[in-house]
C-alpha cells in the first residue's frame, strides 16, 4: 500500500510523517544514539524525522548491563580516549538524569598478587587473550589508579579503596576464602534504560513540529531517490526524502544499508546474555553494590543487585544479526559456575531465574580479535547508496549506553556540517528530561511530593517520581483528568496510567508496557490476570476487538516464553471488558 492509499488506521505519529514527506535528516534507528542524535538535531532546529522498525529501545539498547560507565577494562586495550570520554559521560549523566543514573559502589574480588603483569602489555598490543589467569592486585591496583585520574570534574564519584585480607572478607564475609584483596570504586547504574530513551525522545518531540518520530516503522528499501518506509501497523508505505541519512541500526547497520541496495561490512556484533535470579540469600551478599570481576575463561562478568533482584551476566559470543538473540542453557550454566566462583557457599539454580535476556552488541568487524577485546569506540563513515543520489548517508559503527550524549554531537555535528548549519545548543550539562530540578535528597523529594500530592495519594506521586522524574508532574495533570483505579492484580498502577502508556508515549503492544514503559517482565512480575487487566484497558484506548486483544495476550506470552524465559502460570481466560473493548 502506498501513501496515495492512506488508510484512516494510521497512527498520528505516522500521519504527521506522511503529510510532510520531506526532512533534511533521516535516522534509522531508534536505540539510544538514533534517538539521542534526534534530540541534538531537534534542539538545533533541524527538521529531522526518526523511525524504528520496532519499539524504541528494544533492540541493542534492551539488552544492556543496566550500567553507565567509565569501562575500567578498556584501559587493558588501551583506549584511553574511549575510557575518558566515557568517565567524563558518566559524572555529566550523573548530573543531567539523576532521576534514572545513580552512583553504583563496585567491588572487585582478587585471588592473587602478580598474576597478569607479563600477559597485559600483549593483550594491549594484539588484542588477543594470552591467558585465561586472572589479574592480579597489582595489576588492577594500577588499572583503578589510572581510572581516578580520568575522573577530574570535582569528585562526581569516591576514589577507589583497596583492602587487604582479613579487611577484604570482613567487610564482604560471604566472598570466596580465597580471595585475597577487594578493590572498591564506584561507577553508575541505569535502572530504567528504556525510560531513560524515552525521556531524551520527548526531549526532541518537544522542540516543535520540526521533530517527528514513530515507532514500528521500518525502512524496507528506496524509491524516487527518497527513503522507503513502511508502518508495520497498518501496513502503509511511504517516501521521506532527506538530504542526510544517518543509519543509527546498530547491529543491524550492514542489513539496513543492504536493504537500500548498499554494500557495507562495518559490523561484527558479539552477543551478550544476562539472568535476572530471585535469590535473597544471593542479593543479601551482594551487600548493594556491583560485583564485578574476571572469571576463570578472562571474561569480565558481573553480579549486581537491582530492582529487588539480582543480574548476572555477560557473554561475548560470535553472533549474526540475522538471527534472533535468546539466552542459552549453556550460558545460564556458565553464569551458575560464576556465582560459585565468588560466592561458593550460595545455590543459585534455574527456579531462581525470573527473567532472561540477550542482545547483539553494535561493535565493529574484528576478524581474528577475541570478542572481548574488540574496541567498544564509535565511528561515523560515510556509505555511498546508490538509491539515495542525493542524500549523503552516515553510518554509525558502535556506540554504547555510558556515551551516548557525546556520541549524539558528534553524530549531529557531522550531520549540520554538510547541510551547512551551524551547531548552536551544546547538550552537554543539560539536564535530561525528568532530570531537570529532580529532587536528590530525601527532604527535597518529600517537599516534591507532598507539592504535587493534590488530588492523589502521596504513595502514587512518589511512585511517579521514580518513573517519570520531575516529567512526573505533566503525567499527574493528565492522570488527574481521568478515573485513577488501581489495576486490581498490581496495585501499584493505575488504568489511567496504562493508558498514558498509550496515548502519551507511543505504546502500541501489550509487551511494549510489560518490557519496556514498566519494570513488570524484569523483576518476574508478570501473571495472566496482571496481563488481561492491562490488555483491557489498551484495547480500550487503541480501539482492539476482541480478536486483536486475545492476540496481544498470546503474543506476549510467546515473546516471554521464546526471548525471555518466562513461562506464565494460571490458565487464560477471555476477559468480558477485551470482548466488548472496541463497541
């Protein structure tokens, strides 16, 4: 179908694209950087238009660590100016979204003195791995000196601290007995990574009608010079023609760049896994910080506590784009035989996992480099597509969660460059969103509740304090003008609120609300009725029949089941509201 035949089911987002067929940049690609790139352009007042073929940050930016950090490990490789880029994006995000970048205490346990000193020059030089022995004390003891030195900006985070035998299990008694030192610094957390995206996209869609995006839109191809792009809701294609087009894909970027007739080899993305285990006895040793150290294979892993839960990963495996990213058997067990590696008196087994995932890394092709030593930098080449004459198109090769800001302007000065306009917003020290005047102390965040309390229970307003940041008191006006009746299955949240998932931020799926706008399929919250009470009220604001809301329930389960793990208990039964929804 094309644009011509627009049928009257097409989103508003996608209708205001269609109606003005015409930008001067394109981006392809809603993870974090594509959608960070599209603020700093929007802020510059380009008219700029991004799409994703999915739900924002569904793709490699779902899959992350949950952290923001400086990469201690990158120093071995010797990427001092990625480790300082980085270090610096930290303390600044620290700054600009508190509401969702918090500091994070990390703890590094370490079973010898000397081990690695002969071996880390090599893996500098040849990125390769020429032992699977761990560091040692002083190998590190330097590596996290080195790491305080790039942190100059006036103490955005504690130096780090060494301690010593008896010291070391004393202060962390559940460690191994065999470890020998703990070196503790701090880097930063990220517990709502997709809402943190969200939040830098409402940034640019709130500079004017010259910043338009859409999600579950995808770029299939070119015609007429222009970018082919179809909506995978109503299944509308459409022409944007651009004099720039940045190709934000991430792993994807070689099969974007194919699909519009180019050639390209940028990619060689490795697959990351993490768990998300349900084990107090295991959270309750993590004493609150980040365990975070080498396993016997010379595999940086880690084992943090987060949202009453603990993750644990990562891998660094091969992987192809083309094909789906899913957790294995074999990684879970590796992630079992970790745990055992720190903390050997703890069981952790398969019925404590309420949650898996796993993702593509964006990291460049790297031949013969081992996975874990392929550079975690950014670069911006400029690919000729035949099908696009007229438009210059920017690929991204990398890019991480930590330096997203600083990638963007980058990313957005390359693009201004060649359209002639001058960069004249510097984001940096802007405050993100629902950052801006966050309330950071305990007294500063009871004043803003109990400022914003009128009209609802105060419990519910610092609820969403912590989900929407000071972007909360928009979310109560509108709350306020609707029934704000507690989902009977998670008191927690309201119909009123699934619905401004909806309406407010571009939720079309019932997995868009459970994955990504909550925190539900994370912490292993999930039930048929918790499910069949939100798909109720989504099919009520979108319009769903009966049909469409059964789907979207059985759709879900199969995403949980296949992606995640998750098999969802209770036997489903068609709700009375979901078969009338749409009447």
């Amino acid at each position: 179908m094309t644009a011509s035949k627009k049928t009257d089911n097409v989103r508003p987002n996608v209708a205001r694209i269609m109606d003005r067929p015409t930008a001067k940049v394109v981006i392809v690609g809603g993870g974090i950087n594509g959608i960070a790139t599209f603020r700093d352009l929007a802020l510059q007042g380009v008219d700029v238009v991004l799409v994703e073929r999915n739900d924002y940050a569904s793709g490699a930016s779902a899959a992350s660590s949950h952290m923001i950090h400086g990469g201690i490990r990158y120093l071995e490789n010797g990427e001092f100016r990625l480790v300082r880029e980085s270090v610096e994006e930290r303390n600044g995000l620290l700054k600009i979204a508190p509401h969702y970048v918090k500091p994070l205490q990390t703890t590094m346990p370490i079973f010898s003195t000397f081990s690695g000193i002969l071996n880390a020059p090599l893996r500098m030089l040849t990125h390769k791995q020429r032992s699977t022995k761990e560091r040692g004390a002083l190998l590190i003891k330097v590596g996290m000196t080195l790491y305080d030195s790039f942190s100059r900006d006036g103490g955005s985070v504690p130096r780090h601290q060494f301690r010593l035998g008896k010291a070391a299990l004393a202060d962390m008694p559940a460690l191994n007995k065999g470890v020998k030192y703990t070196g503790t610094y701090y880097d930063a957390s990220v517990h709502e990574p997709e809402r943190l995206a969200l939040d830098v996209l409402k940034d640019g869609l709130a500079t004017g009608d010259h910043a338009r995006s859409a999600n579950y839109v995808e770029a299939v191809g070119t015609r007429d010079g222009g970018v082919l792009l179809r909506d995978v809701v109503s299944d509308t294609e459409f022409v944007v023609q651009a004099d720039v087009v940045i190709n934000a894909s991430g792993p994807w970027t070689d099969l974007t760049n194919a699909a519009f007739g180019g050639e390209s080899a940028y990619m060689g993305g490795t697959k990351g896994s993490h768990i998300v285990v349900d084990n107090t006895e295991l959270l309750e040793a993590t004493k609150g910080r980040e365990i975070f150290f080498e396993n016997d294979d010379g595999r940086i892993v880690l084992i943090y506590p987060l949202k009453g839960r603990v993750l644990i990963g990562t891998t660094d495996i091969d992987a192809d784009p083309s094909q789906p990213a899913v957790c294995t058997e074999e990684e879970v067990d590796y992630f079992f035989d970790l745990v055992k590696h720190v903390f050997p008196q703890i069981d952790v087994t398969r019925e404590h996992i309420v949650y898996r995932y796993s993702g593509i890394r964006p990291l460049p092709r790297h031949e013969d480099t081992a996975p874990g030593f392929v550079s975690r930098d950014y670069r911006i080449v400029e690919t000729p597509i035949e099908g696009l004459p007229s438009s210059t198109v920017l690929s991204l090769v990398g890019g991480k969660w930590t330096t997203f800001r600083a990638l963007s302007a980058h990313l957005s000065t390359e693009a201004t460059n060649r359209l002639g306009v001058t960069r004249s917003v510097d984001t940096s020290g802007m405050a993100i969103g629902g950052g801006k005047d966050f309330p950071t102390t305990d007294a500063a965040r009871t004043t803003w509740v109990a400022a914003h309390a009128d009209g609802l229970d105060r419990a519910q307003v610092d609820r969403l304090l912590t989900r929407y940041g000071t972007r909360a008191s928009s979310v109560i006006d509108v709350l306020l003008d609707q029934p704000s009746e507690p989902l009977a299955s998670h008191p927690e949240l309201t119909r009123a609120e699934i619905a401004y998932f909806a309406q407010h931020e571009d939720a079309v799926h019932l997995a868009d609300v459970v994955l990504r706008r909550t925190n539900l399929a994370f912490v292993g919250g999930v039930t048929i009725e918790l499910l069949t009470e939100i798909a109720d009220v989504l099919a009520e604001t979108l319009g769903w029949d009966a049909d469409r809301h059964e789907a979207e329930i059985e759709a879900t389960l199969e995403v949980l089941r296949t992606a995640h793990g998750v098999e969802v208990a209770s036997q489903h039964v068609p709700s009375a509201t979901g078969s009338s929804a749409a009447k």
